[in-house]
C-alpha cells in the first residue's frame, strides 16, 4: 500500500529536486537540482537517508501539507515558519508526523528556499536518472494544489533520534561570493577588473531557478562577441546592454555572451537563498584554494 502526502496548497515554485540531473549536458538537458545543495544534503544526513534522494524546495512561501500515512520530517534552509498541526517547530530537528498531520508555513524570517526532506526521499517521477522536476524532461514541473505525492513506508517510532544541527548564519547572509576566472575574463581591463572586484551587486528582480540578474550595470567591453559556448550552473555572462546575469541550476547549456566569472559551488548555494535587493562582492577565489576544492573533489 502507498504512503502519500496530499499538497493542500502549492507555496510558490514549489517543486521536487535532488542532486541533479547529470551526464545529459550533450543533449541540451539542463542539469536541474536543488538550487542550495548545502541545504537539500543536510535534511537527507539528518534523516539518514542518501544524500542523493530527492526532497522538497520552497521558494518563499511554503505549502500546506496534509500527511496521509506517517513519517519522519526535517525543515532545513531558508527559515518560513514551519508548524506541525499549527504548533511551531524548529529548523534541522527530527520530527515524526502522523496519519492527518498537517504540516504548514508562515512568514519568511530569513533566506529565500526551504527543504522538506522525509524519510526515505520522495518516490515521484524517475527522468534521466533524476528525480528532479523541469519541465519538458518530467510531466510536471511544480507541485500543485491536489497534487498526491508518494513518500517511502515508514514505522512510526523506529527512528526517530535527537539529531539536530545549527547551521551559520552566514550560508543566507553571505556578504561575498567566491569567484574563480570565466573563460573570457581575459577580455576585461584593468579598470573593468577592479569594477569588479570592489563594487557591491544588487540582485535583480528577475531571478529564479533559470538565472540571476544582477541591477548594476556594468562597463562595456570590446569584443563582446563569442561564439555560442557552454554553460553551467554558477556561469557569469555579461550582457551587450552590460548587464550581469548569474547562470543558477535550470539554466542551458550554452549561452552567447562573454563568460567573465565561474561561482563556486557553495557560493551558488548561497546565492540561491538571497532575494531581490540583497547584496554582495565577488571574490576571486585563490589557486591555493581552488587546488584545494580540487583535491576534496576527486579525493576517494
């Protein structure tokens, strides 16, 4: 028999994401995924599931959830409030919910996306290796009112433990962005370069799970031409209108424009849960540092 949970209302942009969708770039499909990782990971290491199963992302506003059968729950991220039967509950704390519990949202105290992570991951439409919703590669792109979504059994009381985490307020306060060098970051002048590096960047109000459009206008450049290359998440292009936008995890996978900038990984994480007029530096990223990330990543 399925255990389900019902959307009584969707939240906003409200949809299921895992790590990503990867080794499908050659055929024009987005990566996708959780657009803070940090924080898909982290409900999924507080519940003892796989880092790689699929949970909840909630940009905003959160939905209201009736739980059909039991489970265990963690809320991680972007702080909205969370209540279980209108009763608060704390952020990265284990909570077991039963048959008929509903789980709901308020007011957004801090950062942009929260994560539902449940025991077990969410066991909803499998696409090119990925639970990851995107539209045109799964048959929905987000959760709606209505929506009966499938979780994994679970047996109420077998688990549940105090596990729970403080997480840095500086993951959604981030006044700097670690950067390293675009492949066109050679076309830059001196002057373009210290613009760069000493100016704050205002987001835009054009930013989503596609990209990030920074209000600063930046100074033209020669050569603003290139010829149509690759891109991925975290890629900064500069426009002809000299506008910087932040390529995020449903971007495409090429773009035309002057690739200037690289973010690092956690620096995406971090700018996934800022809001339209927060802002930040860049911050060239050292070799000593980037060598570093380097190692971690290939380490067994």
């Amino acid at each position: 028999m399925d255990n389900n949970i019902l959307i009584l209302s969707e939240g906003m942009q409200t949809s299921i994401q895992d790590l990503g969708r990867k080794g499908y770039r050659a055929y024009g499909v987005p990566i996708a995924g959780a657009m803070d990782k940090y924080s898909a990971i982290l409900a999924n290491k507080l519940l003892n599931n796989d880092e790689k199963l699929p949970v909840m992302e909630m940009t905003y506003t959160g939905p209201k959830i009736l739980f059909e059968d039991a489970t265990l729950l963690v809320i991680t991220g972007a702080d909205m409030s969370p209540k279980i039967n209108d009763k608060p509950i704390k952020m990265n704390v284990l909570y077991e919910v039963k048959t008929s519990d509903v789980l709901s949202f308020g007011k957004l105290k801090s950062g942009a996306r929260t994560y539902l992570g449940v025991k077990g991951g969410f066991l909803t439409e499998k696409k090119l290796d990925s639970y990851s919703f995107y539209e045109g590669i799964t048959s929905q792109s987000r959760v709606n009112k209505g929506d009966r979504l499938r979780i994994e059994n679970y047996e109420a009381g077998m688990e549940l433990y105090s596990s729970k985490i403080k997480v840095k307020r500086s993951h959604f306060e981030a006044k700097k962005l670690e950067v390293t060098k675009g492949p066109e970051f050679h076309r830059l002048t001196k002057k373009h370069r210290e613009y760069l590096f000493s100016k704050q960047f205002k987001i835009g109000s054009l930013n989503d799970r596609m990209g990030c459009q920074l209000k600063n206008k930046f100074p033209p450049i020669k050569d603003q031409e290139i010829i149509t290359s690759s891109t991925i998440p975290g890629t900064v292009q500069l426009t002809p209108s000299g506008k910087l936008i932040i390529m995020m995890r449903d971007c495409p996978t090429t773009g035309g424009y002057p690739r200037i900038l690289q973010l690092t990984d956690m620096a995406i994480n971090q700018l996934a849960q800022k809001k339209e007029n927060d802002m930040f530096k860049f911050d060239l990223e050292s070799s000593f540092d980037f060598l570093g990330r380097l190692v971690f990543r290939f380490k067994d």
